[in-house]
C-alpha cells in the first residue's frame, strides 16, 4: 500500500493541470511586467548611482563608457513594453536571455568602476534571486554560472577603484575573501530561492488537482440530480403523448394510411416511458448510492465491491465501543471521492484481503482500513500526506492521491494517520463528535457543515 491514485490516467490529469497552471517550462509563464519593472528599478538605481558617485561625492567615473550601457538597458526595456505590452507572457528562455543580460551588463559596469572593490558588486545577486523565484532548474543554473564567472573575472582583473584623490586598490587577500562571500552567497540564496519557489508551485499544482477531482465528483452528482429531474418533468408530457397516441390508433380506421404513423408513435411514446422507468430504477443502484442515506458500513460495502480487485476479499465490520449506534450518512462528493481513494488503493496492493473497521463511540467516528499488502515504503511513511510523494512514479503516479485524500478529508474535519502493520498497512481515519453531527447534516449536493 504505497500510494493513492486519484485518476485512471495520470498523463491526462498531467495535461489537465499543464492547462490549469501552465507548464514548468511552456512559454507564457511569466508577465513581462514582472521583469519589467526589476529593470526599471535596478536602471534607474544605477543612473542614480553614478550621478551621485559623479557629481556629488566627486569620485570621478567613466560617464562616456557607463551611461551607455545604463542607457542601451533602458531602451530594450522600453522597447520590449512597446512591442509586447506590460499584460504580455514570456517564456523562461527568453526571460533568462533577459536576466541574463542584465547580469553581463551590470559585470560591465564593476569592471570600469573597480569589480569587486566595488560596494554595488552585491547587486549580483539580484538576478539570480529573481531567477531562483520564477524560472526552472536548467536557467537557474545557467544564470548562476554566468553570475559566478562575472565574480571570478572582477576578483582576476579588479582595475582600480575611483576614489577623490585619484584611484583606490585593495589588497589580494581582501578581493579573495570578496570573491568568497559573493560567490558563496550567489549559490545559497539561488538554491534556497528556488527550492522555496518549487515548493509553491508544488502545492499550488496540488490543490489544482484536488479541486480537478472535487469538480469531476460535483458533476457526476449533478448529472444524478439532472437525471431524476428530467424524468419527472417529462413524465406528464409523456403521458399526454400516450394518451393522444392510443386515441388515434382506436378511432384511425383500419385503411386509414394515417395508421402506421400512429402506430409508430405510439410505440415511440412506450419506448419513452420505459426509459424514463429505468432511471427511476437507477436511483437504487451503486451509482446513486452517494445520494441515499444509509449506514456507513454499506456505504463503505458499496465502494469497496465498486473497487474490488480479483483474488482479494474484503470485509466491513462494526466494532462498538460503548452504546454509540452507527451512523447513517450521505457521501458528500468531497467525502465520497477521498474514501474512494483510500479503499481503492487497499484493494490494489493487498494480497488476499482487505478489513474495512467502522468504530462508533462517544468520542466520534474512527474508520481504519487494513490490507496484508507490502506495506507502505518506510522512505516516504514521514512524508505521506505532501503532494508528489510517491513510491511509483516509473509506473506513471503521480504522488497526489495521498494529498487529495487529506485534503478533502480535512474539509469534513477528519484526521488521518498512515502506519504499517506486521504485515501490510493500516490507514486511520478519525472524525471527533462534532465533526461526526457536521457529517449527519450534509446534503447530497452541498459540502460538509463542519
């Protein structure tokens, strides 16, 4: 027992939250506003730098060979705005080409101004912490290096440092210890900046495909309800269209070439009304089970035959604690599909048996779920319950359906807890009293009232 799986097909769901979210690396990721305005701000920092270092402190500066460059950023910038507008998308290489850009620019300017004696050599890190928060390993990465091989050629060939008495040099040991700190912050910050970021985006992919599940389960309840509807509002038209049918074929005579169009409508309005009679019929069934109130336990005996597996049997038993009775619940689509979940994958990696115990009590509701399977892997039992943790990605999962299952879990109130037996796993799940009145209180339609 090592993992839920929450679709039939996780390459789908895959292009379902790609769509939803957008790839990690598809054009488009990133607004161009967002870069944008770092330029601006890191151009207009620099132009206000060197005027100030200029004019102010007296510190004479290479203005012919500097202001160019501050100028040649801010004319891509402004042209970039222009051509595409500030709403626009652009993908991570460009917004790399970009970054990347900017990092070779501002290498430039230290290296007139004296590399890293320079004070401003610390906005070299500006890039690369943008980069970590919005771009993918690879131009990360490339940034990064780049960032690094900008430090180490301003630590080889510093120059000297303008200074108002003509120039100022460091010692060697000074600029090593500068090169140090730089390139050393320069890697941490990327690799922290990034793994923050991935962890976001992470969870926010996650909740995006609970809410793909919870809107699949939500719709096929909605069909249920649109059916029934529709067979009681066609009832009556239906019944009319009998009645005029009948008539016609009564008083029609028999050489009447009227008569087999009667005929054949009135079959067609027989043929109607027993498909209407079988939806009726199918309000009994597993399908409409969610909508029907009954005892947990032949909820629970309803999902799992809708998940049982060839070889492998499985048993619904009651264990009271005290003079609590069993309650009688209807599966909201939430509790429903998270129950779904954990059942199915019991059934799927137990051996030859699955022990489905319902315990009522004062206290509240305790269902555990146990199969004689392998277990779940002792590497990922801490960390069941994140999203994408999971033990068979090589057989397409995708580490969600533990996640899915907490989630939806949670919004009912319920706490679940993940342990290995002697042999095989054991999957807890606890509802506290009030949780357990919340559960008697929903609507077929409608979310928990927890």
């Amino acid at each position: 027992m090592l993992d839920f799986s929450d679709e039939p097909d996780p390459a789908s769901r895959q292009r379902q939250l790609a769509g939803l979210l957008g790839g990690a690396a598809g054009p488009g990721r990133i607004r161009l506003q967002t870069v944008s305005l770092m330029r601006w701000i890191a151009t207009g920092g620099q132009l206000f730098a060197i005027l100030f270092v200029h004019y102010s402190l007296d510190i004479r500066l290479p203005l012919l060979a500097m202001l160019p460059a501050v100028a040649l950023v801010a004319l891509a910038n402004g042209a970039l705005l222009i051509a595409y507008g500030s709403k626009a998308r652009i993908s991570e290489r460009v917004s790399a080409m970009l970054l990347g850009g900017d990092i070779v620019q501002l290498c430039y300017l230290l290296l007139l101004s004296g590399g890293l004696q320079n004070p401003f050599a610390i906005l070299l890190l500006l890039p690369v912490t943008l980069a970590a928060a919005t771009l993918g390993r690879v131009e990360i990465v490339v940034l990064t290096g780049l960032s690094l091989l900008g430090a180490a050629c301003l630590a080889l060939f510093p120059g000297q440092l303008p200074w108002r008495d003509g120039s100022l040099t460091l010692p060697p040991l000074y600029l090593l210890a500068s090169w140090t700190a730089l390139s050393m912050a320069l890697i941490l910050i990327a690799v922290f900046a990034w793994n923050s970021a991935e962890e976001v985006r992470r969870h926010a992919q996650a909740l995006a495909a609970t809410q793909l599940a919870l809107a699949r389960e939500q719709k096929l309840s909605a069909l249920g309800g649109q059916a029934a509807a529709a067979a009681h509002l066609l009832g009556s038209p239906l019944g009319t269209i009998n009645v005029i049918a009948k008539e016609l074929v009564r008083e029609l005579p028999a050489d009447s070439p009227l008569m087999v169009e009667a005929g054949e409508l009135l079959e067609q309005a027989h043929r109607c009304r027993e498909i209407l009679a079988t939806f009726g019929r199918q309000r009994d069934d597993s399908e409409h089970q969610a909508f029907t109130t009954a005892p947990l336990s032949t909820l629970l005996e309803g999902i799992a035959e809708d998940c049982a597996r060839p070889g492998v049997e499985f048993e619904v038993r009651l264990d009271f604690v005290d003079d609590r009775d069993e309650p009688d619940l209807v599966l909201s689509p939430e509790l429903r599909h998270a129950l779904t979940n954990v059942i199915n994958n019991a059934l799927q990696f137990a051996a030859a048996e699955v022990l489905i115990t319902v315990r009522p009590s004062r206290q509240g509701l305790t269902l555990v779920i146990e199969d004689d399977g392998p277990g779940f892997s002792p590497q990922i039992l801490d960390w069941l319950g994140e999203p994408y943790v999971s033990s068979r990605r090589d057989n397409g999962g995708m580490g969600l359906g533990v996640f899915i299952a907490k989630t939806l879990l949670a919004r009912t109130g319920a706490k679940i807890e993940f342990s290995n037996r002697i042999k095989g796993a054991r999957v807890t799940i606890t509802w506290p009293a009030a949780a357990v009145q919340g559960l008697n209180e929903e609507t077929a339609y409608g979310g928990p009232n927890v």
